[in-house]
C-alpha cells in the first residue's frame, strides 16, 4: 500500500485552516451580539453595527455547513 503523503498533508492543512477560520467567523458574530446587547444597555447607543456584524457571520458559517454537506452528499452533485 502506498500512501500520497503529500496530499495527506495538504487535506490535512486545508481542514485545519477551514476550521479555525469558522471558529474565528463565529466568534466574530458573538462578538456583533455582544456589542448589539451593550448598545441596547447604553441609551443613544446604536447597535446597528453589532447586528449587521452577527447577521453577515452567521450567513457565512451557515455558508460553509451548506457547503460542506453539498460536498459530503453525492446526490447534490
């Protein structure tokens, strides 16, 4: 048996790297919340901003689950 290490490495890296980058897209969008939760605390304060951060994070995580699945269901293809 012969195995492709160099494809193995570059699956491996490309795994690493998706996951950390939706950790930090997700963590983002606690963020936006966050911030949506201290505007709604501070009168005069807008939490625009935080909502519009959320809502873009969590479209893109969603993003890429959707991407995911259709990647991982052959019937999708």
């Amino acid at each position: 048996m012969h195995l492709h290490w160099t494809a193995l490495g570059q699956v491996t890296a490309v795994s690493i790297g998706a996951t950390v980058a939706v950790v930090v897209v997700f963590a983002l969008g606690v963020l936006g919340l966050a911030r949506l939760e201290g505007a709604r605390e501070h009168p005069g304060g807008t939490g625009a901003l935080g909502l519009g951060q959320a809502v873009l994070c969590c479209l893109a995580c969603a993003a890429v689950v959707a991407y995911g699945i259709y990647l991982i269901v052959p019937r999708f293809h």
